[in-house]
C-alpha cells in the first residue's frame, strides 16, 4: 500500500521541508533575538550598576514603574538638571533606562545622562556612558561632539582629534571646534615658552577671529606689549571687563592716547584726567559724565550671557558650562557704587 506521505522525489516533500526548515530557522531567529535583547538588558544593568547614586535623596530602588511615568519623570529629571540638582536628574535617568524598552528612549536617555554628567563635571562617568552608547550607534554625531569635548576637558587632544574624524565623515563643520582644540593646547602647554606661544597664539588668531578675547586675555599674562598691540577698537565692548580690570601699571598710555574710546574707559575708571564721554557703550559713558560732575563713587560689575543659550553666569567662559557651545560669551556691565577699600590682611 502506497505511504500517505509524500516521496522524498515528490515536489511536495521539498516544498514541506523548505517550510519546516523556514519555521525552525524563524523560531530560532527570534529566540535569540529575545535572548540578545535580555542579554543586552542584563549588561546595560550591570554598566549602570558601576554608577554609585546613593547620594541622591529620590529613592528609586522600591518604586514600581509603570509606562505612563515615563514622561513625567523625564521631565522631572531635566528640570532637576537645569536647575544644577544634578545627582537628583542622574538618578531618575538610571532608573528610567532600567525599566524602559524602547531601544530608541534607551539611547535619547543615555546621552541625557551622558550630558547631565559632564555637566556635573564627572568626566570619566561621562565618557564611559558615551562609549557605551557608540558601541550601539557609531554615527551618533552628537554623542561623538560631547565625547570630544569631554576630552579636551580632560586634556587628551589627541583623542578629542580622533573624535573630529568621523564627525567630517559624517559632513559635519568641525572647524571651530579644531581651532578652539588648538588653542586649549597651546594655552596649557607648559613646554612651550611664552613668546612662543605669543607666535602660535598670533597665528591662530588670523585663521580664528572669534577667539579674540581668550587670546587677549593670555596676552595680558604673558607680554603686556604684544597685548595692547593687538586691542582692537571694534571689539572693545567684548574686552571691557579685561581692560577694566587692568592695573594701572599695566596701560600702555601711548596707544590710549590716540583712542578716544580707551581714554573714556579710562578716564571713566580714574586713571587719567582727560575728560572724554565718547566710548560708546553706556555705563561707561554715564560714569565718564558722573565724573565730570563731580561725582567719582560709581564702579563696573559685569556677567556673562551665552548668547545661544541665553544663560547668565558670574565669570567668564569659553565654552558655554549649560550648552557647551563655543565663543557665545556676551558681555554685560552694571554701574554700582565703588567699595570702600581696606587694609585687611589674611597674614
């Protein structure tokens, strides 16, 4: 009696082993696709487990997480971030990549972790959380932009340069970043003779305008000569608070003399007599005409505005401590009274 099943001849047995085998090859495909997925859940615990958040007051160990939080807590961890609670943003970071899915919320919140940690200022927690999100996504521009930052903090040019060449692969302007690359070198360079530097810094300047005011400020430590020698009456605004703070002893009255912007700021300060209202910015111009009249008590405090994030800080900066951008830094000045000065001594 002929057998029901078909013949290893028969088309239809080919056809019934293709199909079993396609079946046995799917199962198999999406188990280990679960078990990669658990395996890679397992491991980004573990990474995240190195990551000591004892400190933060938001106890997250025994709250249970349901989907509907996430938005929420996102939001909480970037308003805790922005107002400088970082090991707060930190820890609701952590336990939101725990317990959440989506391959794609993982990555946004590895790099928000990423940022709130260089912020925080823990370079190395900061790098090791980018390095771990470049292993799953190489061409992430702006992961690649903040680990090459992170670098330069950390004064390993070498390696914020091996960060430049993919973000050029990858079509994006890097010239700027180079340039300020440059500089923070040669700037910390403690093997480089200061005339040296002076030449290097000169040459930097004709290719990077926009870092007029770091080099000048460098310039003032290094040669007052060569300072003066570059101050650019365009550009005063942006340098005020470095020539306000000038001593005396440091002016090069020469070069004063022939400017009348620089003869208000400084007749405007006190240091000289001739009486000039024609700087151009207005708090200097008022204390010029308050002088004048007789009234000599008025001094200059200044902040410091991002003029990309609109963030305001007390001292200077290069690149930006909330955005990280480079060479944003707007002056602002407010007149106040002078403070009586003392004698006090710490010795």
């Amino acid at each position: 009696m002929d057998s029901i099943l078909p013949s290893y001849r028969d088309p239809l047995f080919s056809i019934l082993i293709i199909v079993i085998l396609s079946l046995i090859i799917a199962i198999v495909t999406y188990a280990w696709g679960i078990y990669r997925q658990q395996k890679d859940k397992s491991n980004l615990h573990r990474f995240l487990d190195k990551f000591n958040t004892k400190e933060c007051s938001l106890d997250t160990a025994s709250m249970p997480y349901d989907n509907a939080m996430f938005k929420p807590l996102a939001l909480l961890a970037n308003a805790f971030e922005n107002s400088g609670e970082y090991h707060k943003s930190i820890n609701i970071y952590i336990y939101l990549i725990k317990n959440t899915e989506n391959n794609i919320d993982n990555i946004e919140l590895m790099e928000k972790l990423g940022e709130t940690y260089l912020k925080a200022g823990f370079l190395e927690r900061a790098r090791a959380i980018y390095s771990e999100i470049l292993h799953k996504q190489p061409r992430n521009a702006k992961v690649l932009y903040e680990l090459g930052i992170v670098y330069e903090i950390l004064r390993k040019y070498d390696k914020a340069r091996e960060v430049i060449e993919p973000l050029k692969i990858l079509g994006k302007d890097t010239k700027e970043f180079h340039n300020f690359l440059e500089f923070e070198e040669i700037a910390s360079n403690k093997n480089i003779t200061p005339d040296k530097k002076i030449e290097l810094l000169n040459n930097l300047l004709i290719k990077e305008p926009a870092l007029y005011r770091p080099i000048l400020s460098l310039f003032f430590r290094f040669n007052i000569e060569k300072a003066w020698a570059i101050i650019d009456n365009k550009s005063l605004h942006g340098v005020i608070d470095i020539l306000w703070f000038l001593p005396s002893s440091q002016l090069d009255l020469d070069i004063i003399s022939k400017d009348e912007r620089l003869l208000t700021i400084y007749y405007a300060k006190g240091y000289i007599d001739s009486q000039y209202i024609k700087s151009g910015i207005f708090a200097i111009d008022m204390l010029a005409s308050s002088r004048i009249s007789g009234y000599d008590y008025g001094d200059l405090i200044f902040s410091y505005l991002c003029k990309k994030c609109k963030q305001n800080f007390p001292v200077s900066f290069i690149r930006c401590p909330n955005c990280l951008a480079i060479n944003t830094i707007e002056v602002e000045e407010d007149i106040v009274k002078k403070r009586p000065q003392t004698n006090y001594s710490l010795l």
